[in-house]
DNA sequence: CTCGTTTACGTAAACGTTTACGTTCTCTAC
DNA sequence: GTAGAGAACGTAAACGTTTACGTAAACGAG
C-alpha cells in the first residue's frame, strides 16, 4: 500500500536500521550512505509512520483539547494558545467539544486513553468531583485552564478570579458607583462562579457598601442570559449604576437590554465585562473588561502539561473602554 | 507498562484472538467466556491500544482540520460542526492553525500524513495552486469547507458566494439605496473575494446602477480592516447611503468607524454583514447579514470526506436585523 | 604486527493489535 | 456408527517502526 522504511532500504541497499537511524537524525553512518538514503527518500515521497513509531516509543506527540463549547470566542482563544505552542514543539492537538454540561467527555476520556495521547488539557467550565478519580484512572497528565479541580493533584492555569473580580468591582466602586449589579455564571459553579461573586462581595464590604441581594442574577456566560438577565432587572425597576458581568458575551448582552429600553451606557449605566475576547472590543461602545489573558494562559498550559510543574496564576488586568464613567459627587 | 490484550488474555486463561473477538463485537466464542472477558477487561481497566490497531487495519478515525484562524467565531462555527459530525462517527479531530496565510500548512500536510489521518478538512481561506498538487501527493481524501480549489477534482462544501452577494446587494437596492459602497476581502481571493465582489457588480448591473470604483475597498474580512476601510471612506466624504461588507467582523467595523464619525446606523447608513456568526446577533444595533450555515456545512463537509460525494452547495440567506432601513423615494 | 577502539553498519526482537488459517469438539442427519 | 457441518477456540503472521546487540572493517597506538 504506502511506501515504508522498507521500501526505502531495498531501493539503496541498506538495512532498514541504517534509514531510521538517519531519519531520526542519529549517528551511526556515513556521509555518503546518508545522501543516497534522503535522495531514496525524496524518490519514493516516504513518509514515517507515526502509528508504529507511537507503537514502539510511547511518544504520540498528540494531546487532547477538552472544552464546552468550541465555537466561543473565549474557546478560540483559548484554542489558539495550545495550538501555538503545541505546534512549536512539534505536538498536535485533538479537540473534544464536551457539551455545555460536559455530557461527552467520558466518551472521549476512553477515545483519548486508547488514541494514547500524552496529556490532556482540561478547560470545560465546571470540573465535576468525580472527573478526578476518572482522570486519575486514565494515568495521563492533566491540567486545567481557566478552572480548576477540587483536589489540589491536578495542576491549574487560571487568572485568581476572586481577586480579578474584587478589582473589577472595586474599579466601579473607585468610579463612584455605589449600586453595582451582578451578573454571574451560577455558583454551582466552584470556579468561574462563586469566586467571581465572592470577590464582587469582598469589594462592596471593603467599601463599606451593603449588598443587595436583589441586585444579583445568575446565567450561563453566554450572551443570551446575558440580555435576558439584564432585562429583567431593567424591568423590574431596580436602582443601580452599574453592572459587573461574569463575561463579555453577557455583558454585551446587557448593552442589548438596555438599548432596547433606552438606557444608554455608560450615561445612565456603566458595564464591566470579564474575559476580554474580541467581543468585548467589537462591542459597542467597546466595552471596559477584566481581561484574561487566554492565548498566554494556553500557552502556559501546554507547557506545563509537556514539561511538567505546579500551577499558574496568570495576571488579570483591567482594559479601560468605554463602557464604565465617573459617576460625580453628589 | 500498560494492560495490554495479553495482559487480559492470561487472566482469562483464552488466546488473545478471542479477547480481540469479544473486545471487537465479533463471533465466535460462548457466552461464558464473553463474560469472563468483559470482566477481566472492567478489572484490569484495560483500554485497547488504537496506535497497535491503526497499524493492522488502517483506521485511525482521525480526521484533520486545516483553519486558517482557529480564534475567530466563522472558524469556530465551522469546527462546531465538523465536530459534532465526527463526534457522532467515532471519529476524532485534529485542528491546524495554519496562519493568516497559510504558512504553517505544509508543515501541517506532513504532520497529518504521518499520523495517517484518514481524510483532511481544508477551511483555510484561500486554496493556493500549489496546494493541489501536494494535497494529491499525500493520497489523502480532501474535501474543503467555505473555500475551493481552483482544480474540480477536490470536493467543497460552500454557499454560492456571488448569487449570495448579489442577493445580499439586490436586498438593500430593494430597499431603495442607489450609492452602496463594498468592503472586500481581496480580490486575489479568488473564493471569498473575487466572487462575493462580482455577485455585487452583478447587483448593480442587474438594476442599472453605475458602478462607482471610489466606493470599493478591500481588507482582510477582520474587524480591524473593515473598521479602517469604512473610515477612509467616511472621511473621504464620499456620498454612500448602504454599505455591503464581505465579513460580519468587517461589517461591526464599520458600525464602529461610522459611530465614531457620529453617523447613523440604519438612519443615516445602512450595514450588510456576511456569515451570521455571533458577532452580527451581538453587534449594535443588531447586524442584518447574508447568512452561511457554517454549522451544517461543516457537518456536511465531514460527511462527504468520510462517505465520499461530490461538491454540494449551501443554501445562504439573508437574515434581517436592525442595520438596514428602507429608504423613501423621494 | 598486534591489540583495542571506533565507525558503520546488519539482525532480530520488541511494541499491541487483527485476522487468516488450523484444530478440536459437539451435534445432527443418515 | 460415521460423515459432515458448525461452534469455539488457538497459532502465528503481519502491520511499520525503534533499538539493543552483534560484527566486520578501518584505524591508531604501542
């Protein structure tokens, strides 16, 4: 069928020994056996096979992506990090949309175990409880990005978004807000939900601001529940200047909300999204957010997941926009 | 190292080729030992090897993707659906960044053919000459997505792309607008470029406008370029009352370039958006556009790589929002 | 000249499967 | 009672590599 090494070594009269020693670049030949075999090579467009060589070395060089939701913008930077890295160190990726509940991802746990691949990346939201002792079964190297698991084994690349979300907070605050609504992603949601809302909280305490529970909804991050969120409290008559969003596709969902009901931002109300993806710059008005910073924050991840070693806390930082205004003392 | 079928085997006390029957769901062993089986495998948490699999029979159901810009939400889209498909066929995905243009592809070609992919998506923007010739070298099925080749022998999957664009500028010349300026994406892209820009000529022709050459730019279908285009334009003074962009990413540029300037959207211009990718439902106002089902067509795409079939093409639409207005005759 | 070392190879055993081909046994039909 | 068929296995070759080990020749030192 396809051409293999030993094709290669009957066409120049050598053991088929001597061409994996030169096509893997080691010693052990001379100058001259080595032009003939890369011109026998060239010749008959032969091309390693990486299963058998996967076969013998247990290097597949292969890792697998595991996400919620691939077509997001958050994904695709994300995406775009691992793919960076991992390309430059001669890896390749296999992407597995889990589902926004993560309802796949056994299903390509046991594909990814038998595709043996090398590690595997872990940024689906959530990261249920018994996804460790499943992981921890497959006796694969994981790191999650942009989460987290309960157990502390599992190495981490994350922005500390408690903290992210007490400076996003305390940046309305700073600006003069004193009725900030919240928009978060569920606290079911050990991760990206409750830290987020907890560090929201911590801000209004250290201002000496009292929470208003009424004042805070939950959705699903995406755009959508956004808008329906914000709605609602639009509609309901709630008083406040402004709104903290779990993350942009929420946040320029609230920019709908309030266009449809006149509100204008940041005038009558300022919006601070989270994530920085290309939707908050594309937003209009482009919209101030706590950026994470996710290619770099792949990047990491990879890395770690090849080379080994603990977790990250990558730096958050706010991207000042157009959708947040000084409020004036009254 | 790992539990291997041996490994099962032994503890069974039956040859591997009946471990290999039962794991493999074919005939030709009792009942009982099939138990005996199954357990032993639960036990020892045995997970076939697919490397040793795909090196006997050649199915590694693998397919690789090839994406110019895996980051944005048409990319995302499109793997969305190549996902799903696969996901549902027991195949799994490697995605390839190839770069804005392309550069990583070759590297990529050999990547793929070494791990004995199985068939290649190639949703890589522009479809250079060369690429055919090598794509043929690797004697791999091929089928491109929102592209196509210059050559017929490889299969697409796409929407027609200059009845689109013409329907796309017949709807806002229907609308009354007789000066539409056109934001292309290149006319060397002889798939996204040359064919959307003369499905807008086409437009004119069809209803006796005069084309005015002055109204024409081209960028590269991202955010950036439709914002910088639409600007000149603007600054330029020249009289456009509707405005088509070939990239829904290009189309909220020019929503931000014309709001910066203080020009109104649909009021004082109108905005045509193209692909209706989440960008147009997110953008304000919401963005009227020529629809690609990107999903389906990446599902579709993965079907006839791994069924075989010919080219098919998608049906487009034109899905109105809130950027284009009637304008009154006068 | 001889001995030891280095260079340049070749041989063959693994790696973990699938599968063609045998073999044994049981059962049915006559 | 026997032939024939089918069920239930086992044996071993193949898939395409890598690599430990062996070996012959060349070479340098003494």
């Amino acid at each position: 069928m396809s051409i293999t090494i030993k094709d290669v070594a009957r066409k120049t009269g050598v053991s088929i020994a001597t061409v994996s020693r030169i096509v893997n670049n080691q010693s052990g030949y001379s100058e001259q056996t080595r032009k003939k075999v890369i011109m026998a090579i060239e010749d008959l467009g032969y091309s390693p096979n990486a299963l058998a060589r996967g076969l013998v070395g247990q290097a597949t060089r292969t890792v697998g992506v595991l996400l919620p939701n691939v077509s997001s913008l958050f994904a695709g930077k994300l995406l775009e990090g691992i793919e960076a890295a991992a390309q430059s160190e001669g890896y390749s990726i296999v992407v597995c949309n889990t589902g926004s509940e993560g309802e796949r991802t056994d299903d390509y746990l046991t594909i990814l175990k038998q595709k043996r691949v090398e590690g595997i990346l872990y940024a689906s939201g959530d990261f249920p409880k018994d996804l460790g002792e499943k992981i921890d079964g497959l006796g694969l190297p994981v790191v999650t990005v942009a989460t987290r698991s309960h157990e502390e084994t599992i190495p981490y690349v994350k922005v500390d978004d408690q903290t992210a979300a007490f400076d996003g907070t305390s940046c309305l605050i700073e600006k003069g807000h004193r009725s900030i609504a919240f928009l978060g992603g569920g606290l079911s949601d050990p991760v990206a939900g409750k830290p987020r809302f907890d560090g929201y909280l911590d801000a209004l305490k250290a201002h000496g601001i009292p929470r208003q529970d009424s004042l805070v909804r939950f959705g699903d991050f995406r755009f959508e529940s956004g808008k329906r969120e914000t709605g609602r409290l639009l509609d309901e008559g709630a008083a406040f200047t402004a709104l903290f969003a779990s993350s942009d596709e929420m946040a320029v969902g609230a920019l709908h909300a309030a266009r449809e009901r006149g509100v204008r931002v940041p005038e009558e109300l300022s919006v601070l999204g989270y994530d920085n993806t290309l939707a908050a710059e594309m937003a209009l008005p482009p919209l101030t957010t706590v950026e994470q910073p996710l290619h770099a924050m792949g990047e990491q991840a990879f890395r770690t997941l090849i080379n080994g070693g603990g977790s990250l806390t990558a730096k958050h930082a706010i991207i000042e926009r157009q959708t947040v205004r000084q409020i004036e003392e009254e």
